[in-house]
C-alpha cells in the first residue's frame, strides 16, 4: 500500500449497537467525543441504533406484511 495516502485521524474506532449492545471494533475516520474500554484497550466510540446484529434482514427475523 502507499504510504501517507490516509487521513491523519485514519484509526481503529468500536462500534456499538446500542439496541444489543454488540461492540465491533473497525478503523474510520469519523469525529468522536466519546470513548469506550473493550478487552483492555480504550477505543473512540460511536453509538449506533441498529448494526448487523440486530438488523431484521441480517438476523433473518424479517417478516413480508
């Protein structure tokens, strides 16, 4: 890969689904003002309503009305 081609802010950021509390750790750039102790490390944290764990078409709990 190309070195220098990522923003400065470029890091590994936890995810949490605050419906099932489920915490994924990704890397983005995206501004937080929260953090989040997960398995001994401190990430930046960003709330989330719904993921893929607790989305109906990816938990195959979807019902067709």
């Amino acid at each position: 890969m190309r070195p220098n081609i990522h923003p400065d802010n470029y890091r590994l950021v936890a995810f949490k689904d605050m419906s099932n509390n489920d915490i994924f750790i990704s890397k983005s750039t995206v501004d937080t003002k929260e953090s989040i102790d997960h398995e001994g490390v401190n990430y930046p944290l960003v709330k989330l309503e719904i993921s893929r764990t607790s989305h109906p078409y990816y938990t195959g709990k979807s019902k067709l009305v």
